[in-house]
C-alpha cells in the first residue's frame, strides 16, 4: 500500500522528516529526541520509534505532540547538549508564530490518523494493540485474492473421489491457512478469497494479488513476475530439484542463492531453504498491488507468510521494512531455517539472515 495514501503513514514521515531535517545543518537522532522531552515526561528511543514508523504508525498522544513541536520551534532546543525543552512561556514571538504553525499542521495530520481507526483500536488482549486495519497486510479496498499452486495435474471429473476436497488440489496449505486467516482479522470489512492458479479469471488479474509458490507449481507467479523490473528470477532441476536455487542478477554479475540439505541416517535433509517476499504495483492494474510469497520448497514459501503475520516478529519486520524501503516495490531474499523438519519465521533485522535486497537504498 502506498505510504501516501494513509494519514497515519504521513503524520509518521513528517516527524521523521522534522527530527532528520528541520533544521538543515543538523540531524537528531531518535534517542536525542527522546532524552530532550523526556525533561517534560519520560521518553524512550523505541517510542519515538514508534511515531515513526510508517509500516504500522502509532499517532503520539497530544501532551507528546506538543512536546515535539514545542521542540522544533526553537534552535535554542539544541543550542547545547543535552538537547532541551525550551518552556513555552519563554518563547519569542517569532518562535511562539513557528510553533504555531507547527501545531496547526502536526495535529491536523494527528487528527486525520486517528480519524479512520477510532473502530479498530479496541482490543481483547491488555496491552497489545488490535491487528485490525493496521500493518503491511492491510488494504483500503478489495478484492483479495491469493492465488495458490496447484501441484501435477488434475483428474478428470468423471475419475474423482466425491468426498475429494477442492482444497486437496492445492500446494502449501499451511502457508494458506495462515495468510487467509490473517488477512481476514486485519481486513474485515473487505472481500478475501483463494483461488488455485488454473482456476484464475480475467478479473482476478486486476486485484490485490498474493501469489504463494513459485514458478514449478504456480504459472501465475511465473507469468506476473515475467512483466516487473525485479532482478530475482528463480530456477529449478527436474533431475535434482536440491540444486535449484534463487539468482539474481546485479551490475553484470550473477549470483546464485540455493537452499541447504544435510545428510541425516543416509537420508538428505532441509535445513535451511530460500525465502522470497517481493511486492509491487500490479502491473495489471497499477491501483492494486502484487505479492508474491516464494521459496524454492513449502519452508521457504511459509517462512516468507510467517515474517508479517507472526506475532512475535511481524512488527519487528514490519519496521524494517519501512525504515529500509521508500517506495512501492521491493524485494527480500533471505534464509529460512528448518528446525526438525519445521520452518522457522524470519526476522529480517537479524545478521545474516537477508540474502539480498532490491531496489538498493541510501542510508538513512
């Protein structure tokens, strides 16, 4: 979803532009800011954090906003270190007029942010917030559809067992079974359906896309990754499918990613595969988005569903994301690991377990 089009994303990105760039000769850093209101009422890093991070914003409370602005309305804030809240009643009339332009714009941006989700901040859990129409899987509009893999080749209808289920034609169920029910909870309101890749109509092209597998089981994934920019392709062995493996192209070089097997009681196991997250306008219709969930084995695919729907690491990952990313497409690979047979969710700002990113991004 575009950054621009959610209140809570830009009241989130101005403040990290006020505190980066408000004044042009100096930056803040979050812990800077945080020391300095913290002289009006206790402040952390991971909070000012929070007000900015625009995959899943949280608007500061007002007595909060107040502080910032009041900070930004004069340099003498920072003429020292520590930096300092200067009090409002000693602000000069020029800085008084400066905060409150500050105030018209900031709460206005705050009051737009809490407006659309007065509905969605209750919740049945004390201390954590609802999931409902917030983070990285939350839509404005619908429909949703998540477009499976459909593994060899179905039987004819006359052949079939009538207790078959239609389910029973699909690839990665667990990765599906967890995605759907997700995206119900975040998106409630909006129409969220699966299809299997064969079964795919004209308008499910113009959608919100999710394509789980890759390109063996999953033409769709083939054929919409066929018309984006991505440098990521991914290739298999029909003679060995261990040596398939994840490449991608950069500046003239080629570089190769492939999952890991160890040899267990003579047997070759999977300890570690590749996952894959990519999203980006649907190139069928550019007011929706794709995504594509992949990993050149089952793990892969639902450690790729597992890094934005875990509840332990999906606003973890979810910052990353934001504070990595500017625009609207972009790509991770990276490992998923394989404990006993089980795949491990990936935390994406743990070292190591990013394999490669796209687009590259300036430091922030």
């Amino acid at each position: 979803m575009s950054a621009v089009a959610d209140p809570g994303r830009v009241l989130a990105k101005r403040l990290r532009e006020l505190r980066k760039s408000w004044w042009p000769d100096v930056s803040i850093t979050q812990a800077e800011l945080a020391e300095a209101i913290s002289g009006r009422k206790k402040a952390s890093l991971q909070l000012v954090s929070s007000w900015e991070r625009v995959a899943d914003p949280t608007a500061p409370p007002e007595d909060r906003l107040n502080a910032i602005l009041t900070f930004f309305s004069s340099r003498r804030s920072i003429e020292r270190r520590p930096y300092r809240l200067v009090s409002e009643g000693d602000l000069t009339p020029e800085e008084a007029a400066t905060r409150a332009l500050l105030r018209d714009e900031l709460f206005a941006l705050r009051a737009a942010a809490l407006a659309p989700d007065e509905a969605a901040a209750t919740t049945d859990v004390p201390g954590r917030p609802s999931i409902v129409g917030r983070g990285p899987w939350h839509y404005k509009v619908g429909p949703v559809v998540i477009v499976c893999a459909e593994p060899g080749t179905e039987a004819p209808p006359a052949t079939l067992d009538p207790d078959r289920s239609k389910l029973s034609r699909l690839a990665d169920l667990d990765s599906l079974f967890e995605l759907h029910g997700h995206l119900r909870a975040v998106n409630p309101d909006l129409e969220v359906r699966y299809v299997g890749a064969r079964d795919m109509q004209e308008d499910d092209w113009t959608a919100h896309l999710v394509l789980l597998g890759g390109i063996d089981w999953n033409d769709a994934t083939q054929d919409a990754m066929r018309l984006t920019p991505i440098p990521v392709t991914q290739h298999s062995d029909d003679d060995d499918p261990s040596r398939g493996c994840f490449r991608v192209v950069s500046r003239g070089e080629t570089h190769s990613f492939p999952p890991e097997f160890d040899n267990r009681g003579g047997a070759r196991v999977l300890v570690q595969d590749v996952g894959h997250f990519f999203r980006a306008p649907n190139p069928m219709n550019r007011e929706r988005t794709l995504t594509v969930c992949n990993g050149m084995y089952g793990s892969g695919v639902y450690g790729a569903v597992r890094t934005l729907t875990h509840d332990v690491f999906r606003e973890k990952n979810a910052e990353h994301l934001a504070q990595t990313f500017t625009g609207d497409a972009f790509s991770l690979l990276f490992r998923v690991q394989v404990l006993n047979g089980v795949a491990a969710t990936p935390d994406w700002t743990a070292p190591g377990t990013l394999l490669h990113t796209w687009p590259e991004v300036d430091e922030r």
